[in-house]
C-alpha cells in the first residue's frame, strides 16, 4: 500500500469525549476536524471503521495522559497502528493562546503527518501491574510523612518536643505512647493522628509484601536481582527503580537515562557565555527519587559490606565488577566533591547523576533488546 493512502488521526482523549482529527500523508495535506464522540472504546473504534472502509492505512496518534494506554491496546489489538505522545514533544507556537480539544486533535494529526511526535514506550500489562503496586507504595509513604508532620507540628503547639536523637525510632515511639495532652479534645485529635501514622505504616507494610509476592513472577526480576549489587540498592529499591525504567535498551547510553531522569543541569548557552543552573526534573520522578535517596550511601569508603556481599550471591561476575566499580568511583567522587565544600544536597543529585550509568550497565548486562512491537 502506497503512502498516499496512510491517514494520520489525532485524537484529543478525554474520560467523557473524544475529538478526532485526521490529516493526509502529502506534503501540502491539511487537517480537517472529523467531530467528536464519546468517550470509551467503541465509539471511537466505530468512528475509526469508518475510514478504514474507505480504504486508508490509519496512523493514529493521542497524547499521553490520565486515560493510560487502555484506548493504544485496544486499536493495537485491531490490528491498527497507534501510538502515544510524549506531551513535552509537541511544539507550541510562541504566541499560541488558544487551547481547544478541537485544537489540540488537529495539531497532533498535523505534526504526525510530519514526524515531529516522539512516541512513549508502552508498557505490557504486566510491568503496568507491578508499577501501580510500587505507585501505591509510593503514595502510602507520601501519607505517612505527612501524618508524622502533622502530629509533631500538634505536639510543637503544646510545647511538647522530643529530645532524643532520632524521631520516628522505638525509643521514639515509646514516648510517644507515653504521652497524655492537657485537654480531652487535643488528646482525641492527637489520637487520631496517630491512628493515621499507624494506618499508612500498615499499608506500606501490605505494600511491601505484595511486591515480593509478585516479583518471583515477573519477567524482569533479574534486572532487581542484579540491581542489588549495587551499594544502597536493597529489594524495594530495585524493585522501584526497574518498575520505573523497565525496558533500559530504549536509552542508547547513560546520558539518555541521565536527562530522561532529569538528572541532567539546565543550560543557557548564548554566543560565548555558558550557563548551567539546577537540574531540570523532567521525567522519571520516582525512579529520580529513589536514586537520590540511594546517593546518600556513598559517603563512606568503598567496601563490600557482609550484607552486600549475601547479595552478590549467584549473580554474574560481570555485575559485582561494576557494582565495585561504582563505588570505587563514586565513594571517592563524593569525598572530592565535599573537600570543595560544596553543599551536601549538590553532591549527592551528582553522585545520583553518575550512578544512573551504572545502573544502565548492570540492568543491560542481564536483559536482551525487547523486540520491536509489530
């Protein structure tokens, strides 16, 4: 079938319409507004068969949002090919002040025509799975923070402030348990922040355990496995890191992993003058997170610990070399970077920056190329 025959779609997805926009594969092809349906799945298949009778190889596009990719497995599942959008590739005209669906389905169709779209990998319904768990973990943890903040800000109002070392430890909790408020409603309300905190303390907990539970199932449980090696990456990390990033063939090197992480520095550059400011955090904030967090534990010299060595067991010899070799490079980076006394958040969004590369070498030494969706 020639190119002439392919028709590029736009959609506009919403939970309660669609609008749908089409455009011609020739140069000079302009995009026309077809209406706009329901929202759901067989309204827009209906309105799709339409052009497919008619003979047209359909291309059909919609950006990448609430709705998921249930509308892409669906029209993938008819045998037509559709993708989803990267929201941050879709160019806006510097002085473009009107945003409509109708709008917004007839530029996607046009920029399609055009192959100005950057498609998002979609994931398979099982790694969707496993990243809505760790998702929800994520979102139980939020809630627990909060909790913890609310009740110590109550506390504080009172005058009462703990004096231990550590907040949130069982000496900690055990003066907590201790206290008794002054008036019968401050002890209700501090009651019931503290049922919050044991409540989300439960569900991370639930959270956690359903994860081990299905990760001996999972297809990529040796990406976790392997991550492992690393210092600071124990089973939820891993367990985040790789739900997160799944398929780390589609990164070309470690830099892609670095900006798709938004690890990466802005940068200003005009003639001469270079400007490079903070991060840009575009991306990947989960998984951007966690790397962080696991940052932390290189400040100290490099060592293989007993529990990290436990988990070096039955992996690769290639895997514990470059888990070495992050922390050799890494643990000394961190000690050069704080002899210039730079602040301590600065180095270690560096040393996550780096570890990115690793983790790119690791999860690649343990998987093979996904092939290519028909």
């Amino acid at each position: 079938m020639s190119k002439s025959t392919t028709t590029y779609v736009g959609l506009d997805v919403h939970k309660d319409s669609v609008d749908i926009a089409t455009c011609g594969a020739a140069r000079a092809a302009k995009a026309e507004h077809l209406g706009s349906v329901g929202g759901g799945l067989e309204p827009v298949t209906k309105a799709l068969r339409r052009q497919v009778s008619r003979g047209q190889r359909l291309h059909i596009v919609y950006e990448a949002g609430p709705c998921g990719f249930v509308l892409q497995r669906h029209l993938a599942a008819l045998g037509w090919h559709c993708e989803v959008i990267a929201p941050s590739s879709i160019v806006k005209a510097p002085g473009e002040r009107v945003k409509t669906d109708r709008r917004d389905a007839i530029k996607l169709a046009r920029l399609a025509s055009q192959g100005l779209l950057t498609a998002v990998r979609v994931p398979d319904r099982g790694d969707e799975a496993v990243r809505d768990v760790v998702r929800a973990r994520e979102d139980a943890v939020r809630e627990q923070r909060c909790a913890r903040q609310r009740l110590k800000a109550l506390l504080l109002r009172n005058g009462i402030v703990y004096v231990g070392r550590s907040s949130w430890t069982a000496a900690h909790l055990r003066w907590i348990a201790r206290l008794k408020l002054p008036e019968t409603a401050q002890q209700l309300a501090f009651q019931e922040y503290l049922h919050a905190i044991t409540e989300a303390s439960a569900r991370i907990a639930r959270l956690e355990q359903a994860l081990r539970d299905l990760l001996p199932d999972w297809p990529l449980a040796p990406v976790v496995a392997a991550l492992q090696a690393l210092r600071g990456v124990q089973l939820i990390a891993a367990i985040t890191l790789t739900a997160e990033i799944q398929d780390f063939w589609r990164f070309a090197s470690p830099r892609h992993l670095m900006a798709y992480l938004g690890l990466v520095p802005g940068e200003h550059t005009s003639g001469p003058r270079r400007r490079l400011g903070a991060i840009t955090k575009a991306g990947n904030s989960p998984a951007r997170r966690i790397l962080v967090e696991i940052a932390q534990h290189y400040d100290q010299p490099a060592r293989v610990s007993p529990i990290i060595a436990r988990r070096h067991t039955n992996l690769s010899k290639a895997v514990t070399d470059i888990a070495w070799s992050a922390q050799v490079r890494l643990c000394a980076r961190f000690r050069r970077l704080g002899a210039r006394r730079l602040l301590r958040n600065k180095i270690v969004v560096a040393i996550a920056r780096e570890l990115c590369g690793f983790v790119w070498a690791i999860a690649r030494e343990v998987t093979v190329p996904a092939q290519p969706r028909q």
